[in-house]
C-alpha cells in the first residue's frame, strides 16, 4: 500500500483540463519529485491532494483511505501537510505564533500554551530560523518566509509533506541549505513530494521523479531516467 | 523562551494595576443606582448597549476581516424577543431567550454565506437586515393589523444593572476569546484564510462560532433595552443605524486593540447623547467626517495613534506586540 | 384584463428604466473602479434637491437644469476620487481591503452629504409639478414625466452604451474593467480612467435625480432607498456588467410592477428575497463574469 496514490485524478476548468486523468503514487518514506512547465498541471494537482480543489474525477488515498471529498483541515490532521507557491505566511503575528497554531490545531491532541510554544521553538530551530522568533512574520525575507511555512507545515505532525517550489527566488546557497533540510526532514520519517523547477536540486534529492505537461502524466522514473529522456528534454525545450 | 500561558499571563505585572483599577471602576459602577445622580443611570445604559453591540462586531469582523452590517438584525431581534415573550416570563429568562434566538440566526445565516466573498457578505447582511425589516411590518400590516407592539416596562436600575452585567460578559469573552488559541486561529483566518485551513483549522466551524457568539450578546442587550423603550416597531427594532455605528466606533478606536474598540464606543456613545436632541445632524456629521477620516488617514484608530505616540515617546521599549 | 397587463407592464418599465439608470452609474463605479459606493443614493439625493431648488427660486425648467447639474455631478465625483479613492489605492495592501476600505469610506460620505443636505434644505418634503399631465397609453393613463424618465434612461442608456464601444475612452474603460493593471501597462491612464468612470457614475445619478424629482417628492433621507435598490440591480444584472444592469433595473422595475399589483407592500420585501436568493444562488447575476 502506498502512503499516498490517486487514480484517474482529473481537473477541469472552465473547458480546460488543467489535470487529466492522472494516476500518481508515493511510497512511505520517499522523496518524489513533480516536474514540468509552467501551467503543466503540478500545483493543481497539489490542490487537488490537499483537498483545496475538488477533482472532477478520480480518487485519492492518504494510507489506504479514500480523501476525495474531504476538507483540508481534515486531511491535515489525517497527516499530510503542504507549502504552497505564493508564500502564505500569517504575516501580521509573529513568526513563532505561525508555528503555535499548526501545533495547536495540526493534530487532534489538546496541547497547553507552554509546550506548544517549546514545540515551536525546537521546529524553528530545526528549520534554522532560532533567533527570529518574536519577529511579524511580514518582516522576514522570503527563504525565511518559506522556512516559516515549512517549520509551520511540520508542526502538524504530517506522515506526508508536499513542498510547492520552496527553492524558487533562492540563491544558490540557500538552494544547498533548502536541500540538506528536504533531507534532514526524511530522515525524521517524512515522505516528500515536491514541486520544483531548479532541477539540479531535484535530480540530486529525489528518489523518482513524475513529469507533467499540459495536465498528463508524461514520464515517471529514477533522477538518471529523467534526465536523459528525450521527451522530457523535449517538452521543456519545446515551451 | 516565550511565555504564552495564562499562567504567566496572570503573573506578569503588567495587567496587574489595569486589573486593579478596572475591579474598582466596576464596584463603582454597580453601586451607581444607590447613590448616583438618576439621569446617570439612563445615560450609562445607552453607552454600555454601544459598548456591547461594538465589542460584539468587532469580536467577528475584526479578526475574520468581513464587515458584517448584520448587527442591527441581532439587536432586532433580542427587541422582538422582548415584545413578544417579555410578558409572560422573568427578565432574566427572556434576555437569556433574545441572546440565543440571535446566536441560532447567526447560525444559520453564516452557514448559508460565510463563503461569500468580501463585499458580497457585506451587502448580503445589509439585504437581510433590510428583508426582515419589511417583511415583519409587512406581516404587522397585514395580518395583525397593527405596527409594532409594547414592550413589558421595567425600572431603569434593572436595566441598568443588566446592561451593566452583559458589558462586562461581553468584553470579558472578546478579551478571553483573543487571548486564546482560538483568537490567534481567527487572526489567521482573517490574514490567510487557505494556510488556516490547511493546517488544521476548521475554517467555517470557527467564524460561524464566533459569529454566533457576537450575536448573543448582542441580542442579549436588544431584548434589556426593548423594556426602556417600551413601544417598538421593525423600524425601530431593525435600524441600520445599529449596523453602522458600531463600524464606525471599531474603525476610530482601532479594530486591533479592545481598548480601542470600547474607547471609541464610549466616545461616540458620549457625544450622541449630548449632541442628539438639540444637534441632531451635526452630529451625524462629525460621525461621517470621522469615518472618512479615520479610514484614510487612521488604518489603526485612536489606538493605533496612541500606540505611535508611546513607541516614539518612550522609544519603543513599551511598545506590546 | 389585457387593460391591466399593459397598465402593469408600462408601469413596471417606467419604475425599470429609472431603476436601470441608477444602476448604470453603480455599476460604473463599482465595475471599473472597484469602488462599492454605498452613498449612491446621496448624489442622487442631491441631484433631486438641487433640480427642486434651481426650479423654485431660479424658475429654471428641470430638464434644463440638467445641463448644470450632471457636469457638477461630474467634477464632484472626478475630485473625489483623485482624493479620496485613490489614496485609498495607494494606503490598501490588497484588492480586497481597497473594496472593504472604500466601502466603509463611502459610508463616511453618506453620511457627511446626507446631513449637509439636511442643514441646507431642512427636513421638509419638498415636491414641484413639471409635466404632470396625462398621456393615454394603451387605455391606462400615466403622468408625461414618467414618460420622459422612461426616455431620458434610454437615451443615456443606449448614448452612454455607444461611448463605451465605440469611442477610444469607452475602450480604455472597458480595458480597466476587465484588469486595470494590464490596462495600465497598455498606456492608459489608469488614474484618469477610474476617477472618470466615478464622476459618470456621480453625473448619472445627479440625471436620475433630476427625473425622480419630477415624479416624486423629494428630502435629504430619500437616497438610501435608492442606493439598495441599485444594489440590487447591479447584483441581478451581473456585478460588472453595464448592460446587465440596464436590463436588470427593467426586469426588476416590472417585477416590482407585478408584486404590487398583488399587494403594494409586499413589493420591497420582494426585491430583497431576490436580492438574498441572488447572493446565495448565484452571485454573479444575469450577466456577470
């Protein structure tokens, strides 16, 4: 059983299908990474998973159990987590009260004031944003901004975290130091899937790798796979 | 190490001497009717209901940032409850009847809309004010024959002491309510409301809650209120003008900070009752003015301008975030 | 029988061609500028007053006052929002608080207008008698100035439906509508754009309260009546969209006709159920995007 898989997932907008009839899988403890053009489909089949969008046919299963049709706050709790494109931080409050809140409601356990604040501070320090603590969220530049939505999607305990570009906009050390994070959170036993675009961060991080274009599902296989594909070479060059 | 529990909350100093002054100013303020000056109590009431219908909006539309123009059909209809039940039961039952009546129609009206976005929400609660204005004269007209009904008569110290009880209650859960995690989920909600419900927050549960919370008290003070009256119509039950001010109250005394809401209640209560009789549109004047200009120039009100002043005054050492 | 239908059905187009030209100016406001302007009604107001008042003490025909009056709508409407809403523009940090903040500062001026009103004119209905003679219409009667009314908003109407198609301003209006800021990019001026499309908006009320204070008796508290109603419109006809809200104040006009024709006082509590089904069922009207 994978942890996460979907059948057949589809997406229409308007008359467009934005994600057709896309059959995905994740293995428990993997890093799987979605690339593609721009307006291939990835975000929206992110949307689809956790539950910002409803598919117009297919289903999606989180650990054997059929999510479609549920609300995200619910499949968050279930366990899986995501990040999202445009930095969707809680800008006005500070950055450790972003992180208090996915501890508090994230899970289904009740969790006094005191200790979800000592749960926030260890995952901020686990992110690398220690000493910022007390700063509004509005404050920070964007690679802390989008470590803020990682340590925020951590504090809800997910099985599964699905990370939407998180290296976009980021220089190249920031890249390398957005990678050893991806890595250190699969060595605490989190599945990944992510979105990205820098592709020597993807090929270098990943276990498998799915390619989208206009909504289908392309190519899926190994980093190496992917890379000498013609056809993936093709759609990107082709765009 | 952040300190964020109640428990230190209560430690720490600073809410000590506010705490201090605010039981004593309340002592003060029960014992009013024994030995203060009868037009006070009067006066008192009418702040206390703005206080009560301000604090209540802003207990919704502050965090979730939808400008809710319900309030006056919460108030309404704690003023109907009170015509209609206040003769047959004890006071203490029909306030507490009014309040809930309120709370279940907030239920069901933000079930049915809290998806609609922005000004949609807001127009829609101006409609339905407006909808159940007309509709209950409408039904008066034509099948009771009279418009409006009388109100069972209660002495000013009770309503007084009621208003007086309900105020505290309201501002009390506003203060509770933000000070726990629930208010920090709403500010959330309010700032990003996707990110809130993607990590754990049941979004529509939450401001359907609060929602119905408000209404509460603000049916609560409808229903009390009614009594001093004592003869109300839809007209006068379901004003807009119960809809407005509040907004206009929260806006200049600064939607972020309760003591900003109140202050800004208190001050607008304040000059209505003076400038109402002999001034009346005047006063309403200087309300327009300040709405725009609160809005323009103010995005914080008055406590946002206090704020300033005491971040460059004491160069920002005292400055709470 | 058939008597009665037309007489219902006139009626209902005389009410839906005023109720369309409030609309209009709304829906000009808030489809291009983004602006919910809940004082509507209070131009409209001061549109009717200032008609009543050029009438009686100048004598000047109301129909005429117009050429007056709509371009003082104008300016007043261009000025307010080079100030006021455009400052708002630049103050909101989103799309959305620019909606919810000049909604709320709109409230502000409806409430500065509506009481200077008041101190001006005083609390008194005022009403004056132009063209109230009746016109035979398919065997019913009706007063010759709701005839013109019915006239004068299909004329700016149908006018008003040619400068946006055909003239190059009516293109650059329907270009912000549609994004502002890509307009913007295309050259036009966005700023002269907006205020322009407020000031119309402000200059057709001020026509439609010209033609109400032909019908009607007219007071300081008389807009927000109005103000709801061309919500109303806007929401049936389709936020956004001009045409939709000619057609939405026609189609409601004749509803209302129908309603009251039944039971006068049931007309108002049916124009807000359609309102709130509206909103819940479909929020973007007959035409909307």
């Amino acid at each position: 059983m994978f942890v996460l898989e979907g059948q057949g997932v589809t997406k229409y907008f308007g008359g467009l299908a934005a994600v057709s009839d896309v059959d995905f899988h994740v293995d428990q403890g993997e890093i799987v990474g979605l690339i593609g053009p721009n307006g291939a489909g990835k975000t929206t089949l992110f949307g689809l998973i956790s539950a910002a969008l409803v598919p117009n046919s297919g289903t999606i299963r989180f650990k054997g159990e059929n999510i479609t049709g549920l609300r995200p706050h619910q499949i968050c709790k279930k366990g899986l987590a995501r990040t999202f494109q445009s930095v969707k931080v809680f800008s006005d409050m500070p950055v450790i009260n972003n992180v208090v809140l996915g501890v508090h409601f994230g899970t289904s356990e009740r969790v006094k004031a005191a200790q979800a604040a000592n749960e926030a501070d260890r995952l901020l320090e686990f992110v690398g944003l220690s000493g910022r603590a007390m700063v509004p969220a509005k404050d920070l530049t964007l690679v802390n901004q989008k470590l803020l939505e990682v340590a925020r999607a951590l504090a809800t305990k997910p099985e599964v975290l699905l990370l939407d570009e998180i290296m976009a906009g980021l220089n190249s050390t920031e890249i390398t130091q957005a990678m050893e994070l991806v890595s250190k959170i699969r060595a605490q036993g989190i599945t990944i899937f992510m979105i990205e675009h820098v592709m020597k961060a993807i090929m270098s991080v990943c276990d498998r790798i799915m390619v989208l274009d206009h909504g289908k599902k392309i190519a899926e296989g190994t980093p190496q796979e992917i890379a000498t594909s013609k056809m993936v070479v093709e759609v990107y060059l082709g765009e | 190490m952040i300190q964020l529990s109640w428990a230190s909350i209560r430690a720490s100093k600073s809410y000590l001497i506010p705490g201090i002054i605010l039981l004593v100013g309340l002592i003060v303020l029960a014992g009013l009717p024994s030995f203060g000056p009868k037009y006070s109590v009067i006066f008192l009431s009418t702040i206390f209901m703005y206080i009560v219908l301000t604090t209540g909006w802003v207990m919704f539309s502050g965090p979730t940032r939808q400008i809710s123009l319900a309030t006056a059909v919460f108030f309404g209809i704690g003023i109907y409850i009170a015509a209609i039940l206040g003769k047959h039961m004890p006071l203490l039952v029909m306030v507490l009847i009014g309040g809930l009546a309120s709370s279940v129609m907030a239920l069901l009206v933000g079930s049915l809309t809290l998806r609609l976005k922005g000004v949609y929400f807001t127009i829609f609660t101006f409609g339905l004010l407006e909808l159940i204005k007309n509709a209950i004269n409408w039904y008066e007209v034509t099948f009771t024959g009279t418009r409006g009904r009388f109100v069972v008569v209660v002495d000013n110290n009770t309503i007084y002491l009621y208003m007086l009880a309900i105020t505290v209650l309201t501002v009390l859960t506003a203060f509770l309510i933000r000070r726990s995690k629930y208010g920090l989920a709403l500010q959330s909600i309010g700032e990003q409301e996707e990110a809130a419900a993607h990590i754990g927050i049941n979004v529509t549960l939450m401001k359907v809650s609060i929602f119905a919370i408000s209404a509460f008290f603000m049916g609560a003070a409808g229903a009390v209120m009614a009594t001093r009256w004592t003869y109300i119509d839809p007209f006068m039950a379901f004003n807009m003008n119960y809809s407005f001010t509040p907004v206009l109250m929260a806006i200049f005394g600064g939607v972020g900070q309760l003591g900003g809401v109140v202050s800004g209640a208190i001050i607008f209560a304040y000059l209505e009752q003076i400038l109402i009789t002999k001034y009346p549109f005047y006063y309403m004047l200087v309300f327009g003015i300040v709405m725009v200009v609160s809005v323009l120039f103010l995005p914080n009100g008055l406590a946002g301008v206090v704020k300033n002043w005491r971040a460059r005054t004491t160069g920002g050492r005292y400055v709470r975030t | 029988m058939f008597v009665t239908i037309l007489d219902v059905g006139i009626a209902g187009l005389l009410m839906g061609g005023l109720y369309a030209l409030i609309a209009m100016g709304l829906s000009l406001q808030y489809g291009v500028a983004r602006v919910l302007n809940i004082g509507h009604g209070e131009f409209i107001m001061l549109g009717a007053l200032a008609t009543w008042s050029l009438h009686t003490v100048l004598g000047i025909n109301p129909l005429l006052s117009l050429v007056i009056c709509a371009p003082a709508g104008f300016v007043l409407g261009y000025i307010l929002h080079r100030t006021m809403y455009k400052r708002l523009m630049v103050t909101s940090a989103s799309p959305g608080i620019f909606e919810g903040n000049s909604m709320l500062a709109s409230f502000g001026l409806l409430f500065i207008i509506q009481n200077l009103a008041y101190l001006i004119w005083g609390t008194r209905y005022k009403a004056y008698s132009y063209l109230a003679v009746p016109v035979n219409l398919g065997g019913a009667l009706f007063p010759a100035n709701s005839l013109v009314t019915l006239g004068f908003s299909l004329l700016i109407g149908i006018v008003f439906y040619i400068f946006l198609v055909r003239t190059r301003m009516g293109k650059a209006i329907r270009a912000a509508a549609q994004d502002a800021s890509t307009a913007g990019l295309m050259g036009v001026n966005i700023n002269v754009v907006l205020a322009l499309c407020f000031g119309l908006g402000v200059a057709m009320a001020a026509c439609a309260g010209m033609l109400i204070s032909m019908n009607y008796s007219v007071f300081p508290s008389m807009g927000m009546e109005y103000t709801v109603i061309a919500i109303i419109v806007v929401v049936l006809g389709g936020l956004g969209s001009i045409p939709g809200s000619f057609i939405g104040g026609i189609l409601l006009g004749v509803l209302g006709s129908i309603v009251t024709y039944f039971d006068a006082g049931l007309a108002l509590v049916a124009y807000y159920v359609i309102f709130i089904l509206l909103l819940l069922l479909k929020p973007t009207g007959l035409m909307g995007k």
